[in-house]
C-alpha cells in the first residue's frame, strides 16, 4: 500500500488523473463525492489503500474514445497489486455503474493465489471477476453461465471457455488491458440514454459528469485474520447512537450485507459472534476512525473496511442512508455536539420531511397491495376497517372499532363521521376539497379523488381496476403521505416528536423573520396549533361549529325562517353557543390573536340531501314534506360554489352575521376579565367590492358599539377582508381603505383565477401535470405567475392606500415552502396554515432566512 507523499508526481500534475492525496486538486465539482471523500480520509491519516482518481473531463474523454495514460495510473500501484474501480458522481444519489473489483486477475496471478490461498479460494475470485467483466464491461448477457455449477477449478476453466466462445477471443490477461476496458465500459455507461434518463429523474442536470476512482484492493481473503464489512455509529432508523453493521470472514466488497452470508455482528451481540470480541483491536480502532470521521466529515458515515491479515483498511466512507427521523436527530446531534452550527443543522433537514415525524406512517419495508391511488390529500396512514357513511363512522368509533370512511365526497354533514373515523378517502374532489382541507385541519390520512377505484356507495363495496370486490367491514389502509389505499395492515412506524424535533423547531424559530399562524375551527384545533407553536389563528371558519350536535336543528330552523324578526329569534338561541366558542377558543389561545371568518357556505350545505333526513325536518319544523323539499331544491348551489354564500349572505341575510359579531364581542368581554385585554380579528369572506365591506363594517361597528354599552365593557378589535377573488385582489386599495388586514384566501383565489372547481379539479389533475398543461397542482403548490401577480398587486395596492395594513395568506398554500417564500419576499406578516403544516412552514421560513443572511 502507498502512504501519501511524493510519490507518482506523473499522475499527481495532472488533474485529470490524480493520485489521491492530501494536497491533491481534487473536488466535488470536477472527480465527484467519493474522490473527495476518499481524500478526506486520506488527509485525517486513515488507512485508505492507494487511490487514483479520475476527474469528470477524463472520463468523458475515455467515453469519446480518448484514454489517459494507463501506464502512468498503474505505476502509482505495487505490480501485482489488484486494482478495483469505483465510480464517483457529484451526487451518489445520481447512481453510476457497478465497481468493478480485482482487476489484474489472470492466470499468472491466479498461479501465486493458489499456492497461498489454496485452489478453491483463488478460483472463487477469478470465477467471479471474469463473470463481472464479461456482463458489465463486455455487456454479455449473464445467462451464458448458467449452465456452470460449483465454484472450484473446474468452475473457472468452464467460464474462461465460455467467454472465450461467446466473445471469440481469450479472456483479457494483462491489467492494463482489464483496466483499460472497465474504464471505457464505466465511461459509456454513464454516457448511455438510460443512464443519463434515471438520474435525471433524481435530479441530476443534463451534462451531470462521472469521475472514477481507481484503489489497489485491500485483500479480505488471504492468511491469518481477512475479511470486510461496514461500520455505522447510529442507527439508519433512528438516529440514535448504535453502532451497527456486518462484517465476513474471507470476503470482499459488500459481500457481508448479503442476507444469508456466515457474517458476525459488529458489536457484542447474544444472537452470534461479534468482530468486537473476535477481533477487537480491529473493532477499536474502526470505531476510533468512524467518530474521526464523523467530526470531521461533519456527516454520520458509513464506512466500509477491510481486514487484511489483521490489518485494518478504510476502503469509503458513505453518507449514511437514513429515514425522514433519523435525519432529524442526526442533524440535530451533529448541532449539539458543536461539528455543525445549529443554522447548518436547520438546512440539512427538507422541511417536508417534518411530515413523515408528525404522523404514523406506514412502514418503508413493509409490503403493499395496492387497492387504488388517489391525490395524497392530507399525510399520515390508518388502518381499519371501511365505512360508507358518517353514520357507520361514528357506530364503530362508539364500539372502540377503528374505521376508515369512504364518501363521494365529504361535506359538512360528514365532519362528526371524519372525526370519528381514523382516515378518509373519496372518489371525487382535489387538494383543497372539503374532506382535504379537514383531514389536514384535524390530522386525518386523507385521499381524495381515487379515480381508478369504483366506489359503488349503495352496495357498500369499492371495485378495484384490478376486479377486487372490497366489502363494508374488510380491512384498508390509508396512506396519505402518497396516496394509496392499501388491502389490509401493513407494519407501521409512530409519530416522532421527540427532543430532537423540538430541539430543531426552537432553532427554527430563532432564525425566521415571517410568523407563522394555524387554521383552527375548533378547540382541539387551536390546542394543536398551540402545541406547534403557532403565532395564533390566521382563519377560524365558523361554520363548521354550526355542525356540533345540538346545532344543526336550530341552523336549519333559522334556514327556514320566513322573516327576519323570525330569523333573529332562532339566532338568539345559537348566540351562547358562538360565545362559548369563541371564549374557549380565546382561553386556549392565551392572548395570541384569534382571526375569526364570519360565516361562508352557501346555507343548503346544512339541509339534509336524502328524503329520510327531509322527512325528519319536515317533522321538526311542522310543514308539509312537499314545502321542505321544494325549498331546499330551490336553494341549492353546485360546484363551484360561487353563488349565496360569504359576504353576500352577510349582506342579503344580515341577521347570522350580526350574531355572530355580537358572539365575539360578548367573549371578547368575557376574556378579557381575567387576563389581558382581547383584541378579535373579525373576517368577512368571498368580498368583491368595497361597498360590502362598508356595509358589514357599518352593522358590525353598531354591534360592537351596542355590546361595550350593555357590559360596560371597552375592548377594541380589527376588522380584515379575505381577499378570495379576482377583483378583490384588484381593488385592493379600495377595499384597504376600510380593513387593517388583507388575508389572502388562495384557494378560491385559485379556483377563480383558472376558472377552476376546486372540488372537480381532481379527476384531471393528474393528466394535467403529466401533459405538462400545469408544473404542479395550483391547488398544492401556488401558481405564481397567475394567482400570484394577483397576490402581489393586491398587497401592492393595499399597502399603498394604508402602509400599516397587515398582510398575510390563510388559503392551504400557507404551509408550502414554496409559497411561503413567495410571501416573505412579498414582505407578507404572516402564513397561516393547517395545525400540522406549522412546523414545516416553521422550518421552511427559516431556511428561506438562513438563506437570505448568508446570501
Ligand atoms: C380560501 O378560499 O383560500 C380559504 C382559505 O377559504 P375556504 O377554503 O374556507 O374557502
Ligand atoms: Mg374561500
């Protein structure tokens, strides 16, 4: 083996073939991640054997048929040294070919082998390099060894002979000459269509290089103690300290991983012999290298090793393989150990990975059958056993039976079945659907719009395209991390909010410069926003408390009033229960402010759809049948929903809004006596004109007005628009003039920029994305050259008709990192988002500041 000093001054001049060594000009950028981290090694003085590496312009010259000086290389090796080669991109992740190990085996050398290693043990070696040469440097197909058994001399002979006859000339014999053919294979190997198509697809640009290093083999078999294995110091799933690993007497490369190797564990271990008692000076001294390696790489590393009589070799260090939790507390350990500053740990973790932590997910090895696939609408994975209506969902939550409900789609009606089941799927609807938006809201798996499974709601049963009939009562499982319904229960893995998250997030919160708020509609709700952290409320949609048990009967009273006094009346009855609400809502939230929408849906959204539930209210109310089924046919909105609802009812049916503001103001009173003074944010949606902002502001204004003289009370409060359509957005200077906030609601500001339904967007998304009509679903990602010019003309316009005026976006873009950019760059005060988007938007708008401050 070399040490690294003068030697090969040939090579070491010439960047393009470079004896690896401290001082070597070696970079990620030119020969790839495996070349530099083999320097590393070599500058920490580990026993790395010597090392030429090949830079991306030399390799891509050897695949236009140029290659470099082959001698020059192999003088920087002992002669009868075996060579391996290795490739080495600038991402690992982009893949590359399959080293190549032992090159130099030939008859010659294959003689000395046999008398030191025995026949058997040299024959197993040359057996297995001519197999690796003639399939990946001659592309020969593998089968051309099939008919060859055992592995001993006669093995070899049949081998070189089938080489022969397939190839027509004897098997390379010299190592110049094998060198020479892996390298050219490498070479138009990384070059070829399929190659370069792969690692585009994980990201890699078009002109990606490939470098290749050249190592003199560490020989794991031989005399006295041989073998190789890998090294790691925490484990891949956890994170968490735990040297693992394999290591296998008399053998080579990986081979110790292999499932069904003699291999010994690494660390004493009752289930078999471990290196650590068999050979533990070896085992000392590796883990010694590995936490070097560790601090100095600033990375957790596996590192792959050779013993060669009783010598220890570090072959590579890896970047370990980890999962989303592991990736976490790795980060975040390397952090508080002082190897990496805290704003580098908060950069190594992509913040959607925070996703995987805060739900159950199902199991990355286990096994999937696959039912169907839909938009992966709300993340985590369930399993139970599957209902068709609300109905069914809350009879097997009271029976303590897990379920899993299957809709159409969900509306409000549903929200007591979604609460009670474990996940949702639904055969129609998109990102911003009803069922996505309260799956997220509440931490529900969730898919929505599976296309490719018949949901036959009558006879209870889901067909698959595959023929499968699922009955009511059998047992799925959700994964709406991805978007699949799964026959059966799959293995799962916990949520993780371990130390090591909650380390990550009060860094993150050190750093960001953007707040960030949740959606919450209930006081669960605000407790798990509260739990994350979240600067407040950003949108509390009340309509979804009209829901609770008790409520609907009266809603739907007040629905079929016939006059206003009427109306007023069935109000009252609902007014303690809105005030309780918000006072609880208030409570939980301790004084972080509390932005309440007043009240959106189209009002048919409360009436019953099927004639049992028509029946009963015609019962309820005391009129004919034939009257409740006429007025609700009469009442009734479809997709896209843009008729009788928001501001407009609050104009056309002033009475619920009145309620509702007089609700808040009471709590406001009530809240604000033990504790520091409330300040509510009171919302008015779906305005397109400034002229309904007066009028509401004119009537809410009364109300607070009348509130203050009956409790003796002063409070103050804010008023704000949702700016949800087009021509909101555009008259944003007029409709400034009479809020303090503008919240951005992009997902009907969405669905009307494209003219879109947001709740039918589903059954084409997908053809849409991959026909490249649209880069990503608007309704998941913000569309910012549309709806986001819409976005910054209405903030400009705002602003500039009341520099004070607060900006922010509540629409379910508020979690995305990519919208969350745009808003910071938009100079926006806050995102909201659902309760368990918060950490992720939490990390991203720190690194979108990390990244600022370091340019
Ligand atoms: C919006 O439209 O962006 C919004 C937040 O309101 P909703 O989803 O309730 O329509
Ligand atoms: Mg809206």
């Amino acid at each position: 083996m070399l040490r690294h000093g003068k030697v090969g001054a040939a090579v070491q001049n010439n960047p393009n073939t470079t004896l690896v060594t401290q001082t070597a000009p070696i970079a990620t950028v030119t020969h790839g991640g495996r070349a530099k981290c083999l320097q590393r090694l070599v500058r920490l003085d580990l026993p790395v054997p010597a090392t030429v590496a090949l830079s991306f312009d030399a390799v891509h010259a050897i695949a236009s048929g140029h290659l470099p000086d082959i001698d020059a290389i192999m003088r920087q090796f002992p002669q009868d040294a075996l060579l391996c080669v290795r490739p080495s991109s600038e991402d690992p992740d982009w893949g590359g070919p399959s080293a190549i190990l032992n090159i130099g085996m030939n008859d010659a050398r294959y003689e000395v082998l046999c008398a030191t290693l025995g026949t058997d043990a040299a024959s197993v070696l040359f057996t297995r390099f001519v197999q690796s040469y003639a399939i990946h440097v001659d592309r020969l197909d593998p089968d051309m060894f099939d008919h060859i058994t055992g592995e001993g001399a006669q093995a070899l002979a049949d081998v070189l002979r089938a080489y022969e006859d397939e190839t027509e000339t004897p098997f390379p014999n010299t190592r110049a000459e094998q060198l020479a053919g892996v390298l050219k294979s490498m070479a138009r190997a990384w070059e070829g269509t399929s190659a370069r198509l792969l690692r585009q697809a994980k990201g890699a640009p078009v002109d990606a290089g490939l470098g290749l290093v050249v190592q003199q083999m560490a020989f794991g078999v031989g005399e006295g103690e041989c073998g190789s294995g890998v090294l790691q110091l925490v484990s891949s799933k956890t994170g968490k300290p735990q040297i693992t690993g394999r290591y296998l007497r008399q053998s080579q490369g990986r081979d110790a991983l292999h499932a069904d190797a003699a291999s010994l564990y690494i660390t004493r271990d009752n289930r078999g012999p471990s290196l650590q008692d068999e050979v533990p000076d070896c085992f000392d001294q590796l883990v010694t290298h590995a936490q070097l390696m560790r601090t100095r790489l600033r990375e957790e590393m596996q590192v792959e090793f050779t013993i060669e009589n009783g010598q220890l070799r570090i072959l590579d260090g890896v970047r370990l393989a980890r999962s989303s939790r592991a990736t976490v507390r790795i980060a975040v350990q390397l952090a508080r150990d002082g190897i990496i500053p805290r704003q580098e740990a908060l950069m190594r973790v992509e913040p959607n990975t925070l996703n995987e932590l805060l739900h159950r997910q199902v199991d990355r090895h286990a096994k999937r059958d696959i039912l169907g696939s839909g938009i992966a609408a709300s993340p985590g994975a369930a399993t139970g056993r599957i209902v068709f209506s609300a109905t069914d969902a809350q009879a097997s939550a009271s029976r303590g039976e897990d379920c899993i409900l299957v809709r159409r789609e969900t509306s409000p009606e549903d929200i007591r079945g979604m609460h009670a089941a474990k996940a949702v799927i639904t055969e129609r609807g998109g990102i911003t659907s009803h069922a996505a938006v309260i799956g997220r809201g509440i931490g529900l798996p969730c898919v929505v719009g599976v296309s490719n499974i018949r949901f036959q709601t009558r006879k209870q049963q889901l067909l698959t395209e595959d023929g499968r009939v699922i009955k009511a009562g059998e047992v799925v499982t959700v994964d709406g991390t991805n978007g699949t319904i799964l026959l059966g229960a799959p293995a799962m893995q916990e949520a993780a909010l371990d130390d090591a998250f909650q380390d990550l997030m009060d860094w993150a919160d050190a750093e960001r410069d953007i707040d960030i708020r949740a959606n919450a509609d209930t006081p669960a709700d605000a407790q798990t926003a509260r739990n994350f952290a979240a600067q407040g409320i950003g949108l509390c949609r009340t309509e979804h408390m009209f829901f609770e048990a008790g409520r609907l009967t009266v809603m739907r009273e007040m629905i079929f009033a016939e006059t206003s006094d009427d109306r007023r009346a069935v109000l009252e009855r609902l007014l303690p229960m809105q005030r309780a609400d918000f006072i609880q809502l208030f409570a939980i939230m301790q004084g972080q402010p509390v932005c309440i929408r007043l009240f959106d849906p189209p009002l048919h959204e409360f009436l019953p759809t099927d004639r049992n539930g028509q029946r009963e209210l015609a019962d309820a109310l005391d009129l004919p049948l034939s009257d409740v089924t006429r007025r609700i046919e009469a009442m009734m909105e479809y997709n896209p929903m843009l008729g009788l609802r928001g501001v407009r009812l609050g104009v056309t049916v002033p009475e619920i809004y009145e309620m509702q503001a007089r609700a808040i103001f009471e709590a406001t009173v009530e809240a604000s006596r033990d504790g520091d003074p409330v300040v509510p944010e009171i919302m008015i949606p779906l305005v397109s004109a400034k002229r309904e902002v007066e009028l509401v502001r004119t009537r809410i204004d009364a109300i607070a007005a009348a509130v203050a003289t009956e409790k003796g009370a002063q409070f103050t409060y804010n008023l704000g628009v949702m700016v949800e359509t087009p021509r909101a957005a555009l008259r944003a200077g007029d409709i400034a003039q009479h809020c303090s906030f503008l919240s951005f609601g992009t997902n009907d500001l969405t669905q009307m920029t494209y003219g879109l339904s947001r709740d039918d967007a589903g059954r084409f998304m997908s053809d849409y994305v991959r026909q490249e009509v649209f880069a990503e679903d608007p309704f998941h990602s913000l569309d910012i050259d549309g709806v986001g010019e819409l976005l910054k003309l209405g903030s400009e316009r705002g602003r500039a008709a009341r520099p004070d005026i607060t900006l922010s976006i509540c629409g379910e873009h508020g979690g995305n990192p990519e919208s969350i950019a745009f808003c910071r760059t938009a100079g926006f005060d806050y995102v909201s988002c659902s309760p368990f988007r918060v950490p992720v938007a939490r990390l991203a708008a720190a690194q979108l500041a990390i990244g600022h401050k370091i340019g």
